[in-house]
C-alpha cells in the first residue's frame, strides 16, 4: 500500500467517522507538473488526495490562528517532517488546539525543487515523474529530460534531519530511515559562502538580493509559525515601524521583522523561500538564524513536544554579554 | 528623514544624554575632524530603573562623556525588540547601545534575563547583515555605576568614530 493509498484512507476513515469536519491535503494541480493543497469535505471525495515528490506545500500554514474556518473546526491535515515541526512549534505555544486537529504524517524522501526544473526548459514543463532516484520531465513542445533526484532536490531537504513527522496521530506506511542526529550535528555548510564575505560585500550582496522584494507579503502569509499575520506590525500604519516607502532599507527591515518574529518557532521548512515570487532566497537568511539558535542553546525549534521555544525561557545561568 | 540632520536633543523619543553637554563641543568637532562631514549619532536603548539612572549618576557626577549618544529610555530591557535597533540603523543611526539591569538586579526580576537571549541572536545576526561589531553594543550598567557609563559610552563611541558615519548602506 502506498503512502497515497494510507492518506486517502486515513482521510476516508476520519471523514466517515465524523472526527474531523474536512481534511487537508494534497492534490493535483491545473498543470499536470503541479500540487496544490486539496480540502476535502466529503469521504466520497478522498481520491483526489496525492501524494508524490511534488507535495512542497506546508499545510500547516491553515492551521494557525485564525485561519480555520469555521473557527471551531475539527481538522485532518497531513504533514511532512518539516512540516510537523512547524506543527509543534505552534502547539509548543498552545498556538493551535491538539484536541482540533487528526493529523497524518508523511514519511518523506525529499521533495522536488520545481523551479529549478523550470529554468532548464525555455517552456512549458507538462510532466514530472519520479521513480529509483531518477526524475523525468517532459514539456509542452516535447523536450524530455532526466535528472537524478539528488540534483533537483529542494535546499531543504538535501540537509534534511527530520524525514518522520515529529508528532502524527497517524503514520502513512513505514517510517523512512533516520539520519543519524545524536551523531552528527546539523550541516550548516549551505550559510559558509555567505558568512565568509566581508561586511562591505555583505551590504552589497544584501542591497542586490533584496532590492528585488515587492513586500507583498507571500511570505508572512505562507509562513505557518508567522502568527500574528492579522495584526502584523509589518502593516501598522500608526505607528508606521516600516515606511511605505519602496527603499532597500525598508525591504531588508521587512525581512528581518519577519525573521526575528519566529526566532525559534521556525525550523527552516523553507516555504517562504518557495512562494517568494521574485525568488529571495529567505531559506538561508533562516537557516542562518537557526545557525545562531543552535550554537547558542543546542535547540531545533518543533522537535520536542513537551519543550518550550529558546525565546519564551530564560536561564539564570546562560553565558551571554559581558 | 532625519539621515543627515543632527537634531537638537528634545523630541519625545529622544534625549541628550544627562550631563554629555559639558563635553558636547569639543567631542562634536573631533569627530567631524575624524569623518570628514558630520558626527556620528549613536541610538542608546536604556532601561529606566538601572542605565538610564546609570547615565544619570555620571551626569550628575560631571563625568566627561562624548554627547554623540541618545537615550530612548524604556521600561525594562525586556521591552525591547530586536526591531528598535535594526529600526535605528534604518533610520541611519551609526551605531545603536542597548544597556540595562545587571542581569539578577532587574526591576522586573527576570526582564532582562529574557532579554539578554534576544540580543545574543540580535548581535549575531547583525553582524550577518554586514554591519560591523563596534557599530552595535549590549551590556549592563547599574544606577550607581555612573563611572561604567562614562567608559562603555567612552569606548563605544571611540570604535563607532573610527568607522565613521554610515552612508549608503543596505540596512
């Protein structure tokens, strides 16, 4: 039984027995190359749920405070390892009702990054699938190409510790195996290239990078930790923290609000990176900060159930300042 | 925007920090001697009960200290929110303190010890936004420890008016 399989039953099960008012998952998209995030109501309707390489979407994001419609909806949602971690994270901080929620994990073996197919092609792409560790695509004038998965995979998942949803009610087929994470320390090596420039080429490389933003706030909306998105001091206007006006300064101010407001709650899941539309690269500007998280506490925000975030405790005996 | 002005001590926000007038004049044009046209503006975020008195009690004790700092006083440094100084460094301040409470001496008991794990991350990820390490201080001085302030502000300023005003800068 496949994993897809295991997610339609489990979402016919929950759906018929009345434990959940709708399920949240994944289906296939207007573009066969595409997966978008499914609603399913009814227990006739679970065969449009997928599972497969392309299933990015953290579907955690309609969980968070007040997105759930109605508001006392009971709610079945899959998630990734990733994605669970954002998950706990916000039960961490009482965030979201456990009791609400069914949630079905996803074991996971890396998922495709689609624009970067998209650029290897001058058109249309119509078709990805992915078998043995071998990814084929066709487009609409009939190119086809194949790649090994290793070199299509998203940021996020080729430094991946946490294939297996942290927290799940329910597991869709056998779990994959686990890296090694009392062993080995995370690998960070993706934020080197950048912390090894100067400051003068920091400040560049910043100006150049981030000029492109639109604040248009796709990553604040997409962001499941990013809480507050309804009362966001990024859209106070009185008082105005940040300015209407379309500077760099403004932009990168933007940014690091967002950031410094999930400062261990975020575990890097990488959505904001994925519905940039001007492709920022937020994920590293986060992977950089949960650098910083992890040297200064050893903590990976949404691993542990029964923790609280780094930011919400304090220590009479850390060792900070002077 | 205020980038270029070198406003009057006086807005709401804003305030000269107590007793810097005496060496007001002598430190303002060695700094413009230094940078060349203007000198450098240092956001000071104190909290009311220790720093912010600490200042104070140098002022009061007539200490020499430069008069390129404003203190913006909050009510404790757990108050404080990373964004108030990557707002200042928007703003075009050319370097930002942040001082409270001996960490156990809080007013609030544990304010600061909430806060000192914030400006930990803050610290480091300024330095990752490319603003160099003497543009941006943390640190504690009591009320009674006028002559502590007088020397973080000392130094403090010394390393921001070897760099020299930011101008032109990404954040």
């Amino acid at each position: 039984m496949s994993r897809q399989d295991h997610i339609r039953e489990f979402a016919a099960k929950a759906l018929t027995e009345g434990r959940v008012d709708y399920f949240i998952g994944w289906k296939q998209g207007h573009n066969a190359s595409e997966v978008v995030p499914a609603f399913v109501k009814e227990a006739a309707a679970v065969d449009q749920l997928v599972w497969n390489e392309l299933c990015h979407h953290n579907l955690v994001t309609f969980l968070k405070r007040n997105m759930p419609d109605p508001a006392g909806a009971k709610i079945g949602v899959c998630v990734k390892g990733c994605d669970s971690r954002t998950l706990v994270a916000l039960l961490q901080e009482e965030l979201i009702d456990r009791d609400r929620l069914y949630v079905v994990g996803v074991p996971c073996d890396g998922i495709i990054d689609r624009r970067r197919l998209e650029k290897e092609f001058a058109d249309e792409i119509v078709a990805v699938s992915c078998s043995d560790g071998r990814v084929s695509v066709a487009t609409r004038k009939g190119n086809e190409k194949e790649f090994a998965k290793e070199e299509v995979l998203l940021d996020a998942c080729t430094r991946c510790r946490y294939p297996n949803a942290v927290y799940a009610d329910d597991v869709a087929g056998p779990p994959v195996p686990e890296p090694d994470r009392d062993g080995a320390k995370p690998d960070w090596s993706d934020v080197a290239g950048y912390e090894s420039l100067s400051d003068d080429e920091k400040q560049a490389t910043l100006e150049k990078v981030y000029s492109a933003c639109v604040r248009c706030f796709a990553c604040i909306h997409v962001c499941p930790v990013c809480v507050c998105w309804d009362k966001c001091v990024n859209r106070s206007r009185q008082p105005e923290l940040v300015e209407q006006k379309v500077g760099t300064k403004q932009k990168l101010l933007f940014q690091m609000i967002h950031m410094f407001h999930v400062a261990g709650r975020c575990p890097s899941c990488g959505a904001c990176d994925r519905a940039c539309p001007v492709e920022i690269p937020l994920y590293l500007l986060h992977r950089k900060m949960n650098k910083e998280i992890y040297d200064m506490f050893g903590f990976e925000p949404g691993t542990k159930l029964d923790e609280k975030p780094v930011f919400q405790l304090f220590d009479v005996n850390d060792r900070f300042g002077d | 925007m205020a980038d270029t002005t070198t406003t009057e001590a006086g807005g709401a926000a804003f305030e000269a920090a107590p007793g810097g007038n005496a060496a007001a004049g002598a430190n303002v044009a060695a700094a413009t001697g230094d940078s060349g046209d203007r000198p450098v503006k240092i956001i000071g975020i104190v909290c009311n009960w220790c720093s912010y008195a600490g200042a104070d009690t140098a002022g009061v004790g007539r200490f020499r200290q430069p008069a390129n700092v404003r203190l913006v006083r909050v009510p404790c440094t757990g108050r404080i929110d990373p964004l108030f100084a990557l707002k200042a460094f928007e703003k075009g301040a050319d370097g930002v303190l942040i001082s409270g409470c001996h960490p156990g001496d809080c007013h609030y008991s544990e304010g600061n010890y909430y806060a000192r794990r914030k400006f930990e991350l803050l610290e480091r990820l300024i330095h990752h936004l490319g603003i160099p390490k003497e543009r941006f201080k943390w640190t504690w001085v009591s009320a009674s420890e006028g002559q502590r302030w007088q020397k973080v502000v000392t130094d403090f300023v010394a390393g921001v008016e070897k760099l020299g005003p930011r101008e032109g800068r990404a954040l």
